[in-house]
C-alpha cells in the first residue's frame, strides 16, 4: 500500500470488468468457468488481501503502520477510478452481474470484497461502540449499556387456544 499499490490494483479490477472480449466470450457460453475470470479473481484476491492485512492489527504497532492503517482506511472511502469509490465500483459491477449481463464475474469474491470494504470503512462492531460512547459524553448523557448482538425470541403460537 505504501508505494501506491492500492490504486494500481482498483484500475486493474475496472480494466478487467470493462474488457469487451473478455465479456462477449462469457456471454455466448452456455456455461462460465474459472478460466473465463482469472485475472479478475486474481485482482479480486489482491484487492481482498491488502484491506484484510491493513484491517487486522495485532499486538503494538508502530507508528507508522498505524499512520498506514489510518491513511487506508481514509483513502478507501474516496474516489479512486472515475470519481468513484471502490465501494461504489463493487456495488456496481454486482449489479451487473444481477442483472445477468456479465455472468462471468466472481460474485462471491465481489460480495466478500465489498463486505470487507465496507467493514473497514465504517468500522466493526468495537469502533462503533468507541463512537457512541464518545457521542453519548459530548452530549451529557449518561452511559449506555453495552452493545449485545442477541437473537430475536421465537413467537409463541397462541393459535391451538
């Protein structure tokens, strides 16, 4: 990421989604196979590896990895390619895979992309806590109780009274 890695890669993903032949071979196939997408996956998979290793900080950190982390994070929210984020690029080439015009896409690889992108842009569960704490004591109230994650409580059948 440091030596402009990030950008090179999301310009590469566009180039591969916006490549004609690749897209007219895949949509007169009867069925699409690995082979039809892996320069896409391979960018994919870049693209993946390099959110999920500035994602992820383990133990102390120096200073400047956590200048990295913060600098990403920042950086993966703006416009990139076309004035687009890659967020916006992700959402958009799912879309088109929605839509049935280019069933060559690694859909799961866009959709594991895109949940990753969005998880660091926003924050996790533990960042958001950070937030509402901080909101809660700028605005004088008092402290909420934890964030629990619970599942909702079956309905009970009244129907055989």
């Amino acid at each position: 990421y440091a030596n402009g890695g990030y950008p090179l890669l999301v310009q590469l993903l566009m180039s591969e989604a916006e490549d004609v032949e690749a897209i007219r071979t895949a949509v007169g196939k009867q069925s699409v196979c690995l082979v039809d997408n892996v320069n896409m996956r391979i960018c994919v998979n870049l693209l993946y590896h390099l959110i999920e290793t500035l994602r992820y900080s383990e133990g102390e950190l120096a200073q400047r990895e956590r200048d990295l982390q913060k600098e990403f994070k920042t950086e993966l929210g703006e416009p990139v390619f076309r004035s687009c984020s890659l967020a916006w690029i992700l959402f958009d080439l799912i879309l088109k895979f929605s839509n049935g015009t280019i069933p060559h896409y690694p859909i799961k690889k866009l959709l594991l992309l895109l949940w990753k992108t969005i998880l660091v842009s926003l924050g996790g569960f533990n960042e958001l806590a950070e937030k509402k704490a901080e909101a809660r004591r700028e605005a004088d109230l008092p402290d909420a109780p934890p964030f629990v994650i619970s599942s909702p409580k079956p309905k009970e059948d009244h129907s055989s009274q």
